[in-house]
C-alpha cells in the first residue's frame, strides 16, 4: 500500500532534517560529548518537526554501529531498524490527547523501572504534553525528579504556556519554529521530482504558501492534490479551485476600485462575488495580502521575496502596474478596505 507523502519522505537523519538549525545543533553536539539529558521538551507550532526530531535523536542515542565521534544513526542495526519500522520495545509514544490520566501516568510510572530491552535508552515520546490532566502532571513531575539513568523524556507539546510550570523547569527546552516558505518549497521540489508529478513551480509555491510554515501541511496538500489531478499538468488555478481558495484576480480587480475611489463600484464587486459564494472574510484577507505585497515591492522594488511565489506571471506583471497607482503613504494608511 503507498505511503503517503509526509510518512514517505519523513526524515530519518539529522542531515535530512530541515530547519530547527539551533535544536539540531544542540542535540548533535550533547550526542557527541555524551551529554544526555533525561528530560527534554520540544514546544512549537504542528508540523514543525518535533516528534520527528525526537524519533531521530531516539535513533541516535540507541545505535548499535555509531562511533563516539559521531551523531548520525546508521540506520542498518537492529535498534534503528525497529525505530524506523515502529517495533521497537525501547520507544514508546504516548500521545496525552487521548491518554491524559493519571491511570495512564501510573502504568507508565510502573513500567518505566524496567530496563530497556535491546537498546542503552528507554525513550518516551509524548506528544501535546499539555494535554495531560492536573494529576496527571503532578504524577508525571515525580518520575521526571527521579528518573531511572536508562530513561529518557520528550514532550512535545504546541502549548507550553499551559504546562505547569515545575515540569517546564525539569526539562531542556527548545523552541521550534515555522519553516521557511524556502524550506517548503525546496523539498516540495524534491518530492514532486521524485514522484514525477508534472507541476508548476507557481503551484508548488501555492502549496508552501498556504501550509503556513508547516511541512507535514504542505506535503499533505500535495499529496491531495496529486492523488486529485494525477499526470496531467497541475496550474496554481487548479490548487486554489480544488481547495476553494479566493482567486487573486479578484483582488486585482477590487484594487481598481480602491485606486479610482469609485465606492458604488466597489460595492457592487462585493455584492457580486458575495452571490456567487465567495467567503468575503477570506477575501478580505487575501485582498489585505495583496496589498501588503504592493506595499514590499514599492519598498524594496523586488520581487524576489518568497510572498511572491506563490503568483504567476500575469500576476506580477499585473501587481507591478497597479502599485504605480497609490503612494506607501496610502497604502500604510489601509487599515480595511475603505473609499
């Protein structure tokens, strides 16, 4: 059965591992010097790569081939085997959205004095940390204060502000932060070359556009998106069409309104798209987009910038024009579209 994309090209080196340079780098290194913590917590937006960083530095940790002078998994012994397959004994993930009690904590508490099976490390995943319930917590703190030396925690968590505060002081945190569009794109490319999916760069940028910053988002849309249109040739107009996105052709076509002044007519370009079904909340955003591009094009007089590629050509020649017609004075002082 395929895998789907972001299972696929899940990364399982930290030479694979895109962005995070400041986490990787730390891990690496306690890896080198042999500075393990028992404790560590990876706070962060989805899609960012936590559980995958944490099931690589698990790999790590445990394999049976790598040198004292090295960080890298092998990825060929039977521990990396097994945790890149998902049977191992030694990694356990928990995922506290659904196991957040207390009964769940003691079990844990209870299994956790058992010595790992094959590997030199226990390793517990547990993903949105914050989940867990009060007592829950409090239970989890007393293991976390005296753990086995076999054990080692990773939290994850995309709400830290709601753990409590005495877990947050027993771990080593580090804060993951949104892909660069860059990022995205340049593994969309990857993938699409791979896959042989016949399609546009406009459109792969589309796609890393509206993950926001999230790579498992944007390898998820393009698998939809694939499975979708197939081989035949994938456009930009056809990621917004399948994903009901507002064409940005109708931006364009309201600025004119804003750039005359003409309030009737641009009332009337409302009412219009309105009836036709178009979310005029999301249009509002997207207009308020394009307008922030104009005003970075007037700054910079570039279009070099990753906000742009998510436009064809016809639509940057077209930005271009327009932002002749309204001075970065006017352009600061739109707060919501206004005649």
């Amino acid at each position: 059965m395929p895998q789907v994309f972001y299972r696929k090209y899940r990364p399982q080196r930290f030479s694979e591992f895109i962005g995070q340079d400041h986490v990787v780098k730390t891990l690496t290194n306690a890896i080198l010097m042999g500075m393990i913590s028992h404790a560590y917590l990876f706070s962060g937006p989805r899609g960012t790569g936590k559980t995958t960083l944490a099931r690589i530095f698990a790999k790590a940790v445990n394999c049976q081939n790598r040198k004292k002078d090295e960080f890298e998994p092998c990825g060929q012994c039977t521990s990396c085997v097994e945790i890149q397959e998902g049977k191992s004994m030694d990694l356990i993930e928990i995922d506290a959205a659904s196991h957040r009690g207390i009964d769940e904590v003691r079990e844990l508490r209870d299994t956790i004095r058992f010595v790992p099976t094959k590997s030199r490390y226990k390793v517990y995943i547990i993903d949105e940390a914050h989940q867990l319930t009060k007592e829950a917590a409090n239970a989890l703190l007393k293991t976390l204060e005296e753990p086995p030396p076999f054990v080692i925690f990773i939290l994850a968590t995309t709400e830290p502000h709601k753990m409590i505060p005495t877990i947050l002081s027993r771990c080593q945190r580090f804060d993951f932060y949104k892909l660069r569009m860059e990022e995205i794109l340049e593994k969309l490319e990857k993938i699409a070359k791979n896959e042989k999916i016949n399609i546009q760069k406009e459109a792969l940028a589309e796609i890393a556009r509206l993950a926001s910053g999230s790579m498992r988002d944007a390898e998820s849309l393009l698998d939809q998106v694939f499975t979708f249109f197939g081989e035949r040739e994938i456009k930009i107009e056809d990621i917004r069409n399948l994903l009901g996105l507002v064409p940005t052709q109708l931006a364009i076509e309201f600025f004119e309104f804003l750039i005359k002044k003409d309030a009737k007519g641009g009332v009337n370009f409302l009412n219009e798209i309105g009836e036709k079904g178009i979310d005029l909340e999301e249009f509002a955003k997207n207009f308020i987009d394009y307008l922030r591009k104009i005003l970075v094009f007037k700054i910079t007089n570039s279009m070099d910038d990753e906000i742009f590629s998510g436009f064809s050509k016809e639509e940057l020649e077209k930005l271009k024009e327009q932002s002749q017609k309204i001075t970065e004075t006017e352009l600061k002082k739109i707060n919501t579209p206004s005649f």
